[in-house]
C-alpha cells in the first residue's frame, strides 16, 4: 500500500529567461516580457510529495519534520531571495524556466530521499503556472 504525503513551501526569485546565442529580437519573440534586461520576479509555491510504502514501526512514509528541513536546507536557502541568473549555480549555463527550476529543485532533493521512495516537485510560478516533475 503506497500513501503520497506532501509538504508545501514557497521562496520568491528574481529571473531573465534569456538564451545569450540568440539575438535581442529572437530572445524578445520567444520569451517576451520575461525576458526583461533587469529581471522579474516570482513569489513561487512548492509542493514536493514522497510516495512510498508506509513504515509499521513509525506509521510514516516520511516524517514530514525531516521533508520541511530537507527543503528548507537544499531549496529555501538556495533560492529565496536569488537572482536565479547570477546567484544560483545551477543556472550559470541553464535558463531559468519554471520547468529547468523544477528540475534542479528535484535534483537537490532526491539524495536525501530514499531511493525506495518516489520523488514528485510541483511549482506554482503563478497561481495559474506550474510545473510537475517526478524524475
């Protein structure tokens, strides 16, 4: 019997979608407003669920504690607060999409969780835009 149990978070960051090999005018066509020279920014959601079997001896898929410092540790920290252009590694040579962000969010967490577990990131960068990756 598999239960999925969810944490929910959020962190706000500042981006440019851009692609430096592209010209203004295509970079304008594709990415539009989010292309802005001096950024945007998101106030983003976060749900990050583990689905697994549940433990008999604890009653837990996960304890939910260790989820909240998971992200708070590898994601909040990371993030919050960033120009995620400049001041996140990850995105030094990787644009900054709510798919690309959802991705590496995932990938930050996944070697905290149990290999036996799965892993699933929804980001909301808007109440109307997410993304869900689970890997």
């Amino acid at each position: 019997m598999k239960v999925k149990v969810s944490r929910k978070a959020n962190f706000n960051a500042a981006h440019r979608l851009h692609r430096p090999d592209w010209d203004a005018e295509k970079n304008q066509a594709v990415f539009g407003k989010c292309n802005n020279p001096r950024y945007h920014g998101h106030n983003y959601d976060l749900i990050v669920s583990v689905t697994g079997e549940i433990d008999q001896e604890t009653g837990f898929v996960m304890d939910l504690k260790v989820l909240k410092d998971l992200i708070k540790e590898h994601v909040e920290e990371a993030l919050d607060h960033k120009n995620l252009n400049a001041d996140v590694p990850e995105f030094k040579e990787l644009n900054p999409t709510a798919e690309n962000i959802a991705v590496v969010i995932w990938s930050k967490l996944r070697p905290h969780i149990d290999q036996a577990n799965e892993l699933e990131v929804v980001l909301y960068e808007t109440p109307r835009n997410f993304v869900t990756y689970s890997g």
